[in-house]
C-alpha cells in the first residue's frame, strides 16, 4: 500500500462519503425533531389563542386593538396585540407572555398551565382596554352637545368688537339720514 507524503496511508475516498452520509442522517433526526418541537408549540399556542378569541368575540372595545394572530417560524408567537405576545420558551411546554419595549422584550407572566395564563392574558386584555378607554377621548354618540366653553378674554373681545361696531352703525345711519 503506498504512503502519500506524510508518511499516513491515503484516506480512501468511501470512508469520507460514509462520514457525510452519517452527519446527513444526524442533521435531518435534529431538524426533525426541531420541526416536530415547533408543530407542537405551535398547536399549543393555537388552543390559547382559540380559547382567548372567545372571550374577545363580540366586545368591540376589544376588537378593535386586539390581535390574536398566531405567527410561525424560528419561534412561534400569538400576538396578543402591537406590543405583546405568547412563546413556548425555554421549554415547548412552558407559557410565557412577553412585551416588547423599545430595546429588549419583558416577560409578564410564565407557567406552564394553559389556565393560569388564559387567566392572566384575560386580566392584561381588560387592564389594555381601561388604559385605552383613558387615553381616547369621550365618546359623543350619546347625541348631547358639551357646552363649549370660552375664555374671559375671548367674550370681553367679543363684547368690545360688538359695541363698537354698533356704534359705528349708528354714526353711519345718523350721518345718511341727516343728509346735506
């Protein structure tokens, strides 16, 4: 058998092809079971976001921000709204509810009992839509007006500009009528 240069014998060429078939097959079990980690915290997070949109059907005040989107990829989320949203994170069993700030996200709550966290989301929703109601201005559709208030300063303007233009009116109608 010959010796290349280093004085090994050559490598032959089906102990290399063995090798990359062997990390092949490992790299498609990992994938494998990291596809099926994901199906699984994204069926999970899919039974949330059922339960979550039947408490939110039907109430206007909370379809009006409220998302309920469920995305995949590298990490599944149900968004729960712009700003927060549910991962399976660090185990696929294991609730967290997260809200992104302006440079990290915060996790609010984690459990890994569905209920407990249908409970909390159902608090954080309620809590968003009072914060909301605050921050919105009053609802007209009762059909009366507020009366519409004004300064001092605007009705003492108002009542000089007045006066003074009757007077001037007066003077014009005395100076027409009087004639040459």
């Amino acid at each position: 058998m010959g010796r290349n240069q280093s004085g090994t014998p050559p490598a032959s060429p089906g102990k290399l092809d063995k090798a990359i078939s062997e990390a092949r097959q490992s790299q498609g079990m990992h994938f494998d079971a990291r596809r099926d980690g994901l199906d699984a915290e994204t069926l999970r997070l899919e039974v949330l976001r059922l339960e979550l949109a039947s408490l939110v059907k039907g109430r206007a005040e909370a379809e009006k921000f409220i998302d309920l989107k469920l995305f995949s990829g590298e990490r599944p989320r149900l968004w729960i709204d712009l700003v927060s949203y549910v991962v399976m994170a660090p185990t696929p069993r294991h609730y967290q509810l997260m809200r992104d700030r302006q440079d990290s996200s915060e996790i609010l709550f984690a459990s890994d009992n569905r209920a407990e966290m249908v409970e909390v989301v159902t608090g954080y929703i309620a809590n968003r839509i009072l914060t909301r109601e605050r921050q919105l201005p009053p609802d007209d559709s009762s059909g009366r007006k507020e009366e519409q208030k004004y300064s001092s300063a605007a009705l003492i303007l108002a009542w000089f500009s007045g006066f003074l233009l009757g007077v001037i009116g007066l003077f014009s109608f005395g100076v027409w009528f009087a004639g040459p």
